[in-house]
C-alpha cells in the first residue's frame, strides 16, 4: 500500500479512510477536496452519498446516511446510522501461501502426556468457586515466592480465580460453560499440572471433575476439608512441590509448527484495525494455516454484519449452517435485554474512527485471512479442527479469549488501535498495534507495529509474515512484551450465563 493522505478499501467504496489528519482543502481521491478536518482512522466522502443511501466501505454497507452527504464531509456517527443489510459478496483475495519449508518448520515447545503442544511450562492453581480464589491467589503467590526458585524449568504458578461456581443452577447453560472452561484450563497442554482448590459446599463440586479425569487424587481439595485456609495454603504447596518435582524435569522439544494454535483478538480498536494489523495477522494465519496449523476466530457479535463473508468460505454447508445459527442466537439474545448489537462499537472505537458494528465487523473478520472455514465451536469448546475455525464468544475481549484458551489456544495474537493492556496465563499473548502514534507512545506494550502499512514501509503480505515468525518465536519461548510486564492473572473471566439464584 503506497503512503497517501487517504486509504480507498475497494473501487465500490463511496468514502476513504484518513491516513493521518486531513485539513480543509486536502485532495481527495477521485477528486474533491475535504471540506472540513478529518482525524486519523475516520472517514470521509468520496462521492455524494444520498439520504438512506448506504454508506460503502470495504465493498459492503456499513449503514445508511441520515441525509444528504457531500464529497468532503466527515462520515460519522452525526450522519451514518446502523441499518442491518448485506451486499453481496466479492471474490476475496488470494490467501497468502505457505512454502513447504513453513509445512516443514518446528517449534521449540512441551509435549504432553495426552499428545498435546505447549508453549509455555505453567502450573495452575485453579478454584472451582469464587469462595476459594482467596486462598487460590495466596497459594499461587507463596509458590512462587519459594517455590520457583527451586524450580527453574517451570515458568510460574498461576491462579485461575473468577467469580461464578455458586448461586447458580447446577444444571443449564450457566454450569455447563463454567465446566467446560473450567475443564479446559485444567487440561491446557501450556499447565505441566494443575491442583483444583474449592470451598466445600458449592454448586460447582470438584468431583465433577475428578469423575471425568480432570483432577484426581491429592490433586484437588476443599478448603473446609483442609481444615482452614492457612492449613489449605500449607497443604497445597506439599502437593505443589511434588508436582513441581516432575514437571520442572520437562524440557523444551521440537514440535511441528502444525500444533500451534492460535486465538485471534482485537480490541480497542480503530479506523484503521482492519486496513493494517487485522489483515496482517490474516496474512500470518494463511501461512499457518497453510502449514497446518490453526487458527480461532471468535466474538460473535463482533463480526456480525460480516458472518456473510465467513459463510462464502465455510468448507461445508453444515459450517456455514452452524455459524448463522449461532448469529441468530445473539440477535435473540441481545433482543431479550433490550438492546442491539449496534451498541457496540464503544466510545473509544467511535474516537478512533469506527461508527457502526458492521463497520468493526468487516474490519475485524480480516483477522481470518482468506483460508476456508474449516469449522465451528461453542464457547470454550476443545478445537480439534486444523486451519481457520470460529468459536462462538462475546466480544468483550477477557470473556472471549478465556474461550479461546480453554478450547485450546496456545498463543494469542491480539491487535489493537486505542491501546488494549492484555494478557492471558497460560497463554501468551502478542499484541499488534494498527497505527504507528500508537506504538510509539505504547511501545512498552506493543509487540509490533502494523502502522508501517499505512505508511508504505511494508506490504501486509510480508508483515504477515513477520507476524507468523513472532508467532513461532513466541511459542519457543520468546517472552511477549505482556508477560515481561506480569499481565494475566486477572484476565481468567467465564462467560457469565444464566440466572443467579
């Protein structure tokens, strides 16, 4: 992409994303002159734009005007409005391909017991209730004040604390999602091992999980069994010491990069997330798909007005039927609480550019290149599919990404144009800034800076590759940015379904 003072998505578009500030009286593409400043990421008209015409960008309706719009005006939220419509899909581009040297590449990473791959060598210390994330946290930080140090294969030990496991039904939606994310933490092929902590008397029993061969043994206990909280912190590390024994011996091994699993994030995101960083990371999960390994594309409500992109790639009808079943389920849903799915983007994506959910929709399905759909999951569902699949999440990025992970996502690619703080134990995460400002004013934070496409210095074809090598390096043991900084003990958040009782 060549440097210019505005971005053209798609020869259909009928406005122009602004590559930097525009002043009254910049030229425009296709002729024109901008009437009045425009802000980076934001949009304006490059052709008269009718009242209830659609507003076109990336080739498809992201809303109707409120009234009439000239050549030059900003196109915002004062005169553009949702409006659920669809145009009919363009051809895509031609996924980025792998080489068979990238079909041959390996990664430096953990073989587990059940065959899995991980990345990093964790252990959990996981609570089954919101009662005993207490004393879940003071064990995970006495662990690794004396532990650790004795144990220097091991990269920490993480507590998975969150707020849900009591007040609720034991049977319905709610707990079967908690179980299955607490199930899939516990089996994270990035956890060496794990010990399960709860109170005692909760909904969410631990033998739930030790029937299924989640925790067993001396691998689990109850506070109120134990005697106390000082006595559960004391009982845990003797059973901590012991795993640590065993799994501090592991060491790092080749592993075929077709094992990597990769969750894709975007949040805080701007008028210019899916010009850069989005297709970027789709160029970066082309080549890993290509190469065999996989890819999760998530936040249902995120790529609504855009699942009609997906569906055309879908590998088999039954996908493409899955996927719209799953977008008919949030329609309902939001419809129930009295709202729309319109009500996001939030304030900081309006800041940055972004009007209408179909706008942030489209910009954020680049993030799954242009490989087929290969298949569907519900939330936090174990992923056994290799190249690009969609798991059913909210938006809201600690809730989707949970999913991600405990479906089995041993890295996460998250981009971001506002500045998004973001990490996920056990999984590291990169994170991919889509404008250059930033980067530089983040650069603490961010792993790589996607603003180089916007300024000519890069093509997205070879930053996603320069995405796909971080990728590899990452899950050999490259620290990301994130984890130098300590995030992502806080970051564990179970969708929160069903009533409380």
């Amino acid at each position: 992409m060549n440097p210019a003072s505005c971005i053209v998505l798609s020869a259909s578009d009928n406005v122009a994303v602004a590559n930097g500030r525009l002043e009254p009286g910049t030229a425009l593409p296709r002729g024109g002159v901008a009437l009045e400043a425009i802000d980076p990421g934001h949009k304006v008209a490059i052709a008269p734009i009718a009242t209830g015409a659609a507003v076109v960008k990336y080739a498809q309706a992201i809303g109707r005007a409120t009234r009439d719009i000239a050549v030059g005006e900003a196109v915002h939220s004062h005169n553009l409005v949702f409006e659920a419509g669809r145009l009919p899909v363009v051809p895509p581009a031609a996924a980025v391909q792998a080489t068979e040297a990238d079909r041959a590449r390996s990664f430096m990473g953990y073989r587990r017991a059940d065959g899995r791959a991980g990345t990093r060598n964790f252990i959990g210390i996981i609570a089954s209730v919101n009662c005993s994330t207490t004393v879940c946290r003071a064990i995970a930080e006495h662990a690794n004040r004396t532990l650790l140090p004795r144990f220097p294969g091991i990269d920490g030990f993480v507590p998975i604390v969150h707020d849900q496991g009591c007040g609720m039904s034991g049977t319905g939606d709610g707990m079967r999602v908690l179980h299955r994310t607490l199930a899939g933490y516990a089996r994270h092929p990035n956890f060496g091992g794990v010990l399960m902590v709860g109170l005692g008397c909760e909904v969410n029993q631990l033998t739930l999980y030790g029937q299924k061969g989640v925790a067993a043994g001396k691998r689990h206990f109850n506070i109120q069994e134990a005697g106390g909280s000082r006595r559960s912190v004391e009982r845990a590390l003797g059973i901590l010491a012991e795993i640590a024994e065993e799994v501090g011996q592991l060491e790092r091994e080749p592993i075929p990069v077709s094992e990597i699993v990769v969750g894709l994030q975007c949040g805080g995101s701007d008028g210019m997330s899916g010009i850069t960083a989005n297709p970027a990371l789709g160029a970066a999960v082309d080549i890993l798909a290509g190469a065999g390994g996989t890819g999760i594309l998530s936040e249902t409500s995120e790529i609504y007005g855009a699942e009609h992109l997906l569906a055309s790639r879908a590998a088999t009808p039954e996908v493409a039927e899955k996927l719209d079943g799953y977008v008919k389920w949030w329609e309902d849903y939001v419809a129930m609480h009295g709202a729309s799915l319109d009500n996001n983007p939030s304030p900081g994506n309006k800041k940055g550019g972004l009007t209408t959910i179909l706008e942030k929709s489209l910009g954020a399905v680049a993030k799954g290149g242009q490989t087929p759909l290969r298949g569907v999951y519900g939330y936090a569902e174990r992923v056994t599919e290799r190249g690009l699949v969609f798991m059913d999440t909210p938006g809201y990025d600690p809730v989707s990404a949970t999913g991600q992970v405990a479906g089995g996502a041993n890295i996460i690619a998250f981009t971001t144009g506002r500045g998004s703080c973001f990490g996920c134990r056990p999984t590291p995460s990169i994170k991919l800034s889509t404008n250059t400002a930033l980067y530089r004013a983040m650069e603490e934070d961010m792993d790589i800076d996607c603003g180089r496409i916007a300024s000519g210095e890069i093509g997205v074809a070879e930053l996603g590759r320069e995405i796909f090598e971080l990728i590899v390096e990452t899950a050999s043991g490259r620290k990301t940015k994130s984890e130098l900084f300590g995030y992502g003990d806080n970051e564990f958040v179970p969708w929160h379904l069903g009533a409380t009782l």
